[in-house]
C-alpha cells in the first residue's frame, strides 16, 4: 500500500525510559513512510532531547518537563497537565499515538480533541482511544509497529535505526584518545549498569569477563556509564586487571558513537543496548527480572542470556526469593564462552 496524504499533523507520546523511546524509532520510521507529508511531533521527557533532534523522522521534540513536575508538587502537575491539553489542542493534530499508556497521556488526546488517537488496550485507558492496539507478549519493536499496521500500512522492518552527527563521533574518538585508545585495535564495551540493581549481572563479573577477552583476543577495553554508576564502573575497572578504558557521563549520541566503533556491546538489559543493535554491533546482554523475548530481537547476533528460574521474568525491582537464582546462577563461564563466540563471529 502506498503512502497516504490524508494524515498531516502526527503526536507520538513516548516518555521514560531511554530504552523505552529507542525503541519507538522503527514505528517513526514506517509512520513517515505511510504519510510522507505529515509533520511528525514527538513528546518525551526533556532528558531525551538529544536522542530526537538529528532524527529526519522527527519534526519537532517537545520535552515533558518530569524532573520539575517530581520536585514542585501536585498542584504544579496539575497546572502542567491542563497546558499541554491546551497546547495540543491549540497544533490541530490529526492522529494521537500514545506509546507511554497512562492515564495522563491518554486524556491528553482525548481532551484536546484530536480524532484519531491510538493507544494500548489497557483497562482505565482504553476508553479514551479510538482504536486499540493489543499489548500482545513480544518483541517491543514488533509491538509497536502494530500502530503502523494498525493504520493501514505493512508496518515495516523491525531493524533498529539511530543518527549520530559527525560532530558526536568526532567527539567521542576525542574522548577515547584522551584515555589511551589505540586507533585500529578492536575494542570491547562494557555497560555494567542500567536499571535497577536487580537487572545487573555484577560489575566485578563483567570486569572479569572483559579481561579475559581483552587478554586471549588482544583487545582493549571501553566502559560506559552514566556519572552515577561511577562506582560500578570503577568496580568493573578494577577486576579487568588489564588498561582499560573509562568514559563516564558521556552525553548519550557521544556513547552511541563509541558503541558503533565497538567488535562487541556487553551489559546487562539497559537502554544503550539499543545503540548497539541499531549500528549492526552484536551483543550479550544479561537478563535477570525482565523477559528477553520482549526485549531482545531474535538474530545470532543479539544473544540473551539468563539462568531460567520459574519466577522470571518477574519485572520486579525487588527478589521475593532467599537468592537471585536468574542472574546470580549465569557463570562467568557461560558469559565468556558466548562472548568469545561472538567476538571470533564478528
């Protein structure tokens, strides 16, 4: 089916996480290929910014201001609330899709007025739709390609995509250099945080496995991290036992751009895991709570690895159990031998 023109103002809400907004790119794409001449708008939390401004898909990013709203109070949300309902109302948007499924987004639509709003079949929220969309068990990408389908077109690949400037590699081969990268020599990345702590496999593992590569393969190491997970990368750090290379608090297209250099993404299920997937880099990502066939595509390039346990995946930030059976029972072994195997594949 060809492109339709009778959609001309496009709204996508999408707001936390950074995993959670990544994986919406594929939906833009196949949404600006069914309604090439619409002007697509896109609100996440402000944080996000950087992620949506070099993407073509996107016509303009208007930031959910969710540090402010947490700090100011209910009386402040509520005034925010009622604005973007008038502001929303005020562009004349065509077509609403609510990514994000509260009950807040949800009415942001319904209120302003705009005609053809599309969300997730959840009780409380599906009321305020007009079509629903099923929030089937599966690959989060595929999940949301269903508002693609759901409008008619054939929904499109699943592939990841990201944009980085030229000015964010140029940058971020700055800050490799500056900590001794050797330019030529292939590299491994760490990313051993993300989430909650009950997502990390351990940092002091990762920093174990990643040594062993670095020594059997001749390779350098790179840990990323936001400025708050210092500390798990200084403990990764500490048990390579070989130079390494660390960058926290990079900003996110820089950290996308040292992912795209790398032979091998490693971590745990986090969101710059996505970068990786999006520049063809093959990683291992550790699943512990949270459930692999929603979150890891189904090629031998993205291997998922976990000890089955019967309460997994439980999505939950706290064990019920005496020990953590799904990440504490996946050996260092487990993780090199796949590691290794992807390394030599690559």
């Amino acid at each position: 089916m060809g492109a339709d023109q009778s959609v001309r103002n496009i709204l996508v809400v999408k707001l936390r996480t950074l995993g959670d907004v990544l994986t919406t790119f594929p939906l833009l794409r196949a949404l600006k290929a069914r309604h090439p001449a619409a002007r697509l708008t896109f609100i996440a939390d402000a944080d996000y910014r950087d992620l949506l401004e070099p993407n073509p898909r996107v016509d303009a990013f208007w930031p959910h201001p969710v540090q402010t709203l947490r700090s100011q109070g209910a009386g402040y949300a509520l005034k925010q609330h009622l604005g973007m309902i008038r502001e929303i109302r005020r562009k004349s948007f065509d077509l609403y899709i609510d990514l994000y499924g509260s009950l807040r987004t949800a009415l942001w639509g319904f209120m302003a007025g705009i005609p053809r709003r599309l969300g997730f079949d959840l009780r409380g929220r599906r009321h305020f739709y007009t079509q629903r969309i099923r929030a089937a068990h599966r690959y989060v990408v595929d999940l949301n390609l269903q508002f693609a389908q759901a409008l008619g077109g054939a929904g499109g690949s699943n592939a990841m995509e990201f944009f980085v400037t030229p000015e964010d590699e140029t940058r971020a081969r700055a800050a490799l250099q500056q900590q001794g990268w050797e330019p030529g020599r292939p590299f491994l990345t760490v990313s051993p945080g993300g989430g909650w702590p009950l997502k990390q496999w351990g940092a002091g593992r990762f920093g174990r496995v990643a040594g062993a590569i670095a020594r059997t393969r001749q390779a350098q190491v790179v840990i990323t991290g936001s400025q708050a997970e210092g500390p798990l990368m200084e403990q990764c750090a500490t048990e390579l036992k070989t130079p390494v290379i660390k960058l926290p608090g990079l900003p996110l297209r820089q950290v996308a751009s040292v992912i795209k250099a790398s032979r091998l993404f490693l971590g745990n299920d986090s969101g710059p895991k996505y970068f990786a997937e999006a520049f063809g880099v093959p990683t291992l990502i550790c699943y512990g709570p949270t459930d692999f066939l929603n979150n890891n595509p189904q090629t031998p390039r993205n291997r998922a690895l976990y000890h089955d346990a019967e309460c997994r995946p439980c999505h939950s930030e706290h064990c019920s159990q005496a020990r953590r059976v799904c990440l504490d029972d996946l050996t260092e072994r487990e993780v090199q031998e796949a590691a290794l195997a992807l390394w030599d594949a690559r």
